[in-house]
C-alpha cells in the first residue's frame, strides 16, 4: 500500500496517488494479441499502394472532426489531393474544446480511449505521437453511492490480470462479490451464451431488441439491469437501456471479453484539438492538403444528373472539386441534403436517424478530493462517467485541487435547462459520491467555477432498429460520399467508429479514382 502524508488516507491501490506521483502503464501489446489490430494496420498500408498514380483526385471534405481528418489523411497518404472545410474556428468536431477566461480547458465529451479501438490506436502510431497516450490500470471501477469504506467513497473494481482473453475477463467478473452475486453471475453468463455461440450473425440479429427486451427473453435479473447495464448503456450511447438496441452492449462485450487489452483505457494527455487533431492536420499538409476553418457549407448546387456540380460555403464561395465528402453529424446532413436526392432510399432512411442530446459537465473545487486515477461508472441516476482530470489527465495535472469531468446523461429532459440547474443536480449526485467531501450546499469543498457543455446532437441515437438506417460510405451519387459514426462500420458511435468510418470512405474514393482509369482505358481502345 501507499502511504499519504495525510495519515487519515489509506491509498490502497495505485490507482489513488499520493500527492506529486503518477504511474504511468505501458503501452499494451496489441499486434500480438487483436486481430483486429492486424486488420487495421493492413487497412492503413492499403493507401501506400493502393493507388494508380494515373488518377489522382481533387476532394472537398466538410468538417474537421475525427472521421473528417480521417478521411484527409488516408486520401492524402494514397496521394489524392485534399482540402478540408470545418464550419467552426476549432477542430475535433465532437472532440472540440476549448479555453476559458482563465486559461483552463474544458471539453466537448470525457473521451476515453481503448485498447478495442484498433484503427485509432494505428492512427497514433502513424503520427508517432503513441507517447500521448496515458494508459491506466487494466480496471473497470465502478462508483458505490452512499457507501463508505475506510472514511472514503466505496468503489466497486473489476480488475484484469494479466492472462489472456477471455481468462482475464472472466477473473475479473467472477473475482467482485460487491456487485453480483454468484448465482447472479451464472444466469448472466447464461444469457450471453447464444453471443458466444453464434457469432457476429447472433449480434446483427438483436439490433431489432432493446437491452431491456433482451435481458427478460434471456432470463437475466433485473438487478443485473440496475448494476452493470444501466451504466453501461449510458456510457456507450447516453441512453437507457429501454431503448437502447442490444447489439450495440453485445459489440462491446465481444471486443472486451475477447481481446486481451480491449477492455483497457487510457486518457489523452491534453486537450484533444491539439494533442491530437493539430498533428493529423500537420500530416495532411504536409502531403500537399490543406484544412480550412470558419469555412461553413450552406449548399450544395447540382448537375442535370443529380451528382453535385460545387459547393456553396455561406460567403457565397463556391468550391469545386473532383470528389465530395460529407463528414457532418446525420442531423446537419438530413438538413444539408438536396430535395433531387430525397427521395433516393439511402438518404431517406437517414430521417430514422438522430443525435442524442449529452452535456458535458466540468467543476473546479477548492481542494483536492481524493479520487482515483481512472474513469469511473457514477451508477447514478443522472450522470454517467466521470473522472478527476486534474489526476488523469497530464496537460491538467493539479495537486492541491480537483476538475471533476461528469457526462450528464440521459440530457433529454435537460438540455433546455439553465447551466445553474444542472450544477445544482449533479452537486446533488456528487454528495453521494463523495459523502465526507462534498455537500450541495458548498460547506464542504467549495465550488470554485464550473463550465457547462451541452450538445443538442451528439452521435447517432443507437436506438433498437436504426441499424439498417445507416448508410454506407458510398452513395448512389457518383461523386459523393459519406464519413461519420453513423455510417456502416463496426465500432457504432465512437471515436473508433469515426477514424475508421474515413479510413472506409478513403478506400471507397481510391477504388472509385482506379475505376475512373478503367473507364478511360476502355474507352481510349
């Protein structure tokens, strides 16, 4: 154990860091123990040759998030010619954040990265800034409210050894006893069985079916619903599990309990417009793109033949290009969309699909509370993750005083609310997860400022049967294509899902450039 200067603390892991120390975990090996690993490094070599040099293709790709300066960056290594055109004066789309009046950052979303998200991992590698990365013990820990242990806020582990999947994840549930009883454990195995058994065709089949529906098809408790699902749920998508579709938990399941490190997290160690957006901006330029901001669509004008003629920026500036590239969230889409492609049943379906309302909350105290060194599952009513950035996060490192990171979700029923009332409710959450240092009534650790971030429209609404609502990156327009979360690939609503979502858009504009040389082939003989 640690010992603090503070005798009244017991630090009993690592996780809970005595003043001025850190542990900083290495990288895992994850080309040696993920497939998927595999695949996505073989997915980012296909643009060092996939490419005929015979046609390279002027594209306009509108907006700078994730799978925006995704879809640059694979279309400029395979050596098209890329500009990129974000709305706002900041990069990251829904990993933006931004500066206060005093200097401090706060965020868009508490990102947290895994070691399941095998094409971001990659992508950090390429830019060779892996070292950004602050990868934390191999744990899951969630939140007890209102308990106590040893004077502190209980916390409730699952922790991974070091063995292989699936024997460390199997460890990990069977070894906590806070949460689930035995018998509970067994049922729940029981019910995730067909999973096992089936495959990824079991999985695709129960996007059609809430995690509600499923868990009393599969004869699982509802006390396994309060503990793991709830939580889980609104960590992957902000809402409950009445509506969230089942395929989504199993998809993250299938990754946790088969890859040795999937379940493993890491912070950034900044701000991720810098840390991490600037340095794939930098790649692009320096493969002869370009990213723009404060360069706003406000229309797309057409050809006779439906396929886009230029884009109209607000200004009135046009911007004419080979290829075009959509990358903005479904709900600034379904708007973007021209009445001549509305009716196309690719772009119809889009209208079953919305973004999910989040708010981001940030709270600086006046002390340092004793938190751990790790994301945590809140299991509260009212938020879902949080996190003490002022330990986990390097750029924010803080000893005498704490930043608390809470997501506020589900945020339906109070996105429309003032920022003070959603402090005054999450305070009221916080008093039972920090018991002895935190009151609403600020008698305790004073609450020194707060900033608050809501997003009307976050990612896709994962909801029971939008699954074949989404489009795939090609679309029946010749010269257009779709990234983003939403579109068709395997990682959902995430950040994973948003770098690999342009890494499939890039492969699907290359192969269109080399059928473009077939075409003109054909037609010279």
């Amino acid at each position: 154990q640690l010992k603090s200067s503070n005798s009244k603390i017991k630090y009993g892991f690592i996780d809970y860091p005595p003043p001025g120390e850190r542990r900083n975990y290495p990288k895992p090996d994850f080309e040696k123990t993920s497939i998927n690993q595999i695949e996505a490094k073989d997915l980012s070599n296909y643009f060092n040759y996939g490419l005929t040099k015979k046609k390279t293709l002027n594209v306009a790709i509108i907006g700078a998030g994730l799978s925006g300066l995704s879809t640059a960056k694979y279309l400029s290594d395979a050596g098209h010619k890329v500009t990129v055109y974000e709305g706002r004066d900041v990069l990251g789309g829904k990993v933006a954040a931004f500066k206060d009046e005093d200097g401090d950052w706060y965020e868009t979303g508490l990102h947290i990265f895994f070691g399941a998200y095998p094409n971001m991992n990659q992508l950090f590698k390429e830019l060779d800034i892996e070292d950004r990365l602050q990868w934390k013990s191999h744990s899951m820990i969630f939140a007890m409210p209102g308990q106590v242990e040893n004077g502190y806020q209980k916390f409730s582990r699952f922790d991974f050894p070091a063995l292989p999947a699936p024997f460390n994840g199997l460890y990990a549930i069977l070894s906590n006893n806070d949460m689930l009883t035995f018998e509970e454990k067994i049922k729940f195995g029981i019910g995730l069985l067909p999973a096992i058994l089936f495959g990824q065709k079991y999985v695709d089949a129960q996007d059609n079916v809430t995690v509600s529906q499923w868990m009393k098809t599969q004869g699982v408790p509802d006390r396994i619903n309060d503990e793991i699902f709830i939580p889980m749920a609104k960590a992957l998508n902000f809402i409950d599990p009445d509506k969230l579709s089942m395929s989504v938990v199993l998809i993250a399941l299938n990754r946790f309990l088969q890859e040795t490190h999937g379940s493993k997290m890491a912070f950034l160690d900044g701000n991720p417009p810098e840390r991490l957006c600037e340095p794939i901006v930098e790649h692009i330029k320096f493969r002869g793109g370009d990213v723009l901001l404060n360069k706003r669509l406000q229309k797309i004008q057409l050809l006779d033949d439906k396929s886009i003629d230029y884009l109209e920026l607000t200004g009135g500036e046009k911007v004419k290009a080979d290829v075009y590239v959509s990358t903005v969230p479904v709900d600034i889409l379904k708007l973007l969309i021209p009445d001549e492609w509305k009716e196309i049943p690719m772009f119809n379906a889009l209208q079953g699909l919305q973004g999910v309302p989040v708010i981001n909350v940030h709270l600086w105290f006046d002390r340092k509370l004793l938190t751990v060194d790790h994301l945590l599952f809140s299991r509260s009513s009212l938020l879902s993750v949080y996190a003490d950035m002022s330990t986990t996060c390097k750029e924010y490192y803080d000893d005498n005083k704490s930043m608390l990171e809470l997501v506020f979700a589900p945020a339906k029923e109070w996105i429309g609310k003032s920022d003070e009332e959603i402090v005054q409710a999450t305070m009221l959450e916080l008093e039972k997860l920090f018991p002895t240092e935190i009151s609403s009534d600020n008698t305790k650790a004073k609450l020194l400022k707060y900033k608050i971030v809501k997003t009307a429209r976050s990612v896709y609404e994962s909801v029971a049967g939008t699954g074949a609502m989404r489009p795939s990156q090609k679309t029946p327009i010749r010269n257009f294509f779709l990234a983003g979360d939403f579109t068709i690939q395997k990682y959902l609503a995430s950040m994973e899902g948003a770098v690999l979502s342009g890494k499939l858009c890039a492969k699907e504009i290359n192969e269109y450039a080399k059928q473009l040389v077939k075409d003109n082939a054909k037609v010279s003989n």
